[in-house]
C-alpha cells in the first residue's frame, strides 16, 4: 500500500471519528453539550427530583409544527420515544424564536405544557394565537386534548409561559391585547388551576398599573421555592420604554407588586426572551436582553432587589437560560449572531458564587434557524445545555 493511499485511508478515519463525536454530547468537567433529539429545536428541558430529564421540543413546519414531549432517566444515553404534545397537529410555531413552548411538572411529576395554540384564521389572514395547555395522561403514554385556557383576554402575540408550584398550582401567564388599541394597552394575564391542571380559573390582569407590554416579546413565569410566583416582561410604554419588569406574587396570583429590572429605550420590538433559575436554599435569578446584550442578577429576599448584576461578554447577544449550582455557580447560555431566518452560535460562560467570570466557557457556531439553548443544572453540581 503507498504512502498518500495511507495518508487517505488515515484522513478517512479521522473525519468518521469526527463526524461520530459530532453526534454525541460534547463533555466538560462541569458541562454537558447535548443536542436536541430527533433532529428538533427551541428545547425547553427541566430535572425531577429523581434527575429525570423532561423535554420538549419543537419540529416540522416552522409556522405550523407540532411539540414533542421526551424524558430521559439518570445515566441513560437515548431519550424516551417522543409523545406529540398537541392534540390538534400543526398547531404550533417556532417562527421568531419567542413563542417557545413551557413545560413544567406538577408535585407527582407530571409533566404539562403551555405553548401559543394556533386557532383559526382571524381578520389580518393569520391563525389567531391562543394560550394552550396540555398535561401528560395519567396512563403517561399521551398527552390530554389540549385547552385553549383563555376566556376572554385575547390578542395573544409573543410567548406565554407556564409554572407549577409542588402543592398542585399552575399558572399560565400571557400577556394580550385583549381590546386595546395597541401594544401600549397591553397587559400581562394569568390563569391559574388549583387542581394540578385539571381546571382554571378565569383570567385576571397581572399588572397593578399596565404599562404596555411589548407585543412580540416573551415573557416568562416561574415559582420560587417559598411558592410567590414572579414573571418577567418587556414593557411598551409611549411605545419607546420597552423596559424590563418583574412583576411578583406572594399570594398564589391574587396580587402582584411590580418593579423595573432594566431600562431600554427603543421604537420596535425587540423580539426578545427571558429566563429564570434558583439552586435550593439559593436566590432567584434572572436572565434578559438590552441593546443587544445579555445581563442577569441575582434577586435575594423577599424584594428581589437585584444584586451582582452580570454583564455577559459578547455582541448580539439573544434569547439566554440560565442554571444555577447548588454552590451559587452560575451557568449562563446564550445566542450570538441570529436574525430572522437565519442561525448562529451558542455560547456559554460559567461565573462563580460572586458573579466572577471563571474559566469555564465555550461558542459552538451550530445553532440552528430559530433556535435557543436551555440550560439545567443537577443536584451534583453539573450543568447541562440543551441546544
């Protein structure tokens, strides 16, 4: 055999190896890449008790596809078979990267989602966008019909949100025209079942004064472990104050306070998304855009007054999640270079109990078309980005 047919045989090796590890979870000491199954996108992934992952994630045609549910025991390399979440197919889409589905699990880890429903085709020719909700059958083979949740607050546009507490409460947080003229008269909603999901309440506006809401941003919700609900949204004030807010409940849902995170002055929507994690006995800690970049603080006490704000390195910067360590090690993952349509990169940045930057960060440039990163954090201290 000559030489060069040596040196091909070699290189021939070489790339099948590197395509083989392509397809693998890239490994860290501390952080795991793990690419979304089955070829989907926009993961939304969240651990039980037990270290069961639980996932969703979108596929098929991006104005009306379909969610799929997977879970995925501890120490398991595959997925479980995928579930469509749905009832109803192609009735949802992952066009602008902000109407991500939410999926999070009642006290007996029961897994439930809420995603923007796709109903039917309104005055302006598109389908009219519904907050949905599903929850896994109790055989845990299917997914109940889906429920549209709203009875009167409709104009939904950017994302909704889900959260459950561990005494069987859920809510579904939207924010909707809901008669205004624009998004100026905007307001954030919320549903909630006391019953694990089974039913919900009428809706009711969140905000103790409204402030607009930013009409193709998300929000997102989420329950602290001392059981207040607190969401974060992107105002519309006069059309340019397109700020971030925390609004929070101490009371399961029944009032809210309200208090800005972060000031931007801009005249269109930004399309942007947010994320919130807490470790236990730890702080809750938020996630958000301004001018194109990613900060995120942790908000101790009952004042969530933010503290050790933490401004992430990079340019364009998108859509971060975040996973906290039981340590107070805090995993930030984020876009770079996305745009309408077109894909780009995944970075991430590991910072310390006292928000300093370690040496535990990394850029994949593979990021798919409407895509976004979801990191979790396990009970050994190690982080997954989901992606």
């Amino acid at each position: 055999m000559g030489v060069k047919m040596m040196r091909a045989l070699r290189l021939l090796a070489l790339l099948i190896a590197i395509s083989a590890f392509a397809n693998r979870p890239v490994c860290a000491d501390t952080v795991t890449l793990l690419r979304t199954p089955n070829a989907g996108i926009q993961p939304q992934a969240v651990l039980d008790a037990k270290g069961t992952m639980h996932l969703i994630y979108f596929k098929g045609d991006e104005r009306a596809g379909n969610i799929f549910y997977v879970r995925r025991a501890p120490g398991a390399t595959d997925f479980s078979r995928p579930i469509r979440v749905n009832s109803e197919p192609n009735t949802a889409m992952s066009v602008g990267t902000v109407r991500v589905a939410n999926i999070a699990l009642g006290p007996d880890g029961r897994a439930m989602v809420g995603w923007n429903g796709l109903g039917p085709k309104g005055p302006n020719g598109y389908p009219e966008a519904y907050p949905a909700f599903a929850r896994l059958s109790d055989s845990g083979t299917e997914f109940e019909p889906q429920r549209n949740v709203s009875h009167w607050a409709r104009g939904l546009d950017g994302g909704g949100s889900l959260a459950a507490d561990g005494a069987g409460r859920v809510y579904m947080v939207w924010h909707a025209l809901a008669g205004a003229r624009d998004e100026t008269g905007r307001a954030v909603y919320v549903a909630i079942s006391a019953d694990g999901g089974k039913t919900f309440s009428r809706e009711k506006m969140a905000n103790p004064e409204p402030l607009g809401a930013c009409g193709c941003c998300a929000l997102r919700a989420f329950v602290t472990q001392s059981g207040a609900l607190a969401v974060l949204y992107r105002s519309a004030d006069r059309k340019v104050n397109r700020d971030t807010m925390l609004l929070v409940s101490s009371d399961y849902g029944a009032t809210f306070r309200e208090q800005k995170l972060d000031s931007w002055k801009i005249d269109s929507c930004p399309m942007s998304t947010y994320a919130m994690a807490q470790a236990p006995g730890g702080a809750l800690t938020a996630a958000w855009e301004t001018e194109g970049h990613v900060f995120a603080a942790r908000l101790p006490g009952a004042g969530y007054t933010p503290t050790g704000r933490i401004a992430c390195v990079g340019e364009s910067q998108k859509h971060p999640s975040i996973g906290v360590g039981a340590g107070g090690s805090l995993l930030a993952a984020w876009a770079e270079g996305t745009g309408w349509n077109r894909g780009g990169s995944l970075v991430w940045q590991m910072y310390d109990a006292a928000g300093r930057p370690t040496a535990v960060r990394g850029r994949t440039g593979d990021l798919p078309v409407w895509g976004l990163p979801s990191v979790v954090a396990d009970a050994g201290g190690k982080f997954i980005i989901v992606y």
